[in-house]
C-alpha cells in the first residue's frame, strides 16, 4: 500500500512542480502587466 502510495506521489510530482512554474509564469507576467497599467494611468 505504501510503496503504491509512495510510487503514485514520485510520478505525480514532476506534473505538480511544472504546473506550478506555469502558474507562477502567468501570475508574474499578469502582475507586470498590471502594474504597467497602473502606471500608464
């Protein structure tokens, strides 16, 4: 059960860690975008 368990996380997390970084691109490049913005006006 564990060694399932423990197999299912190590193949998953490779998916969580490059979804995260596409987050966190998104996040950053919107902030940017937000304070340009605000800036402009």
């Amino acid at each position: 059960m564990t060694d399932t368990a423990d197999g299912f996380l190590t193949r998953l997390t490779p998916k969580f860690k490059e979804t995260n970084d596409y987050i966190a691109k998104i996040y950053k490049k919107r902030r940017l975008r937000q304070t340009k913005l605000a800036n402009a006006s």
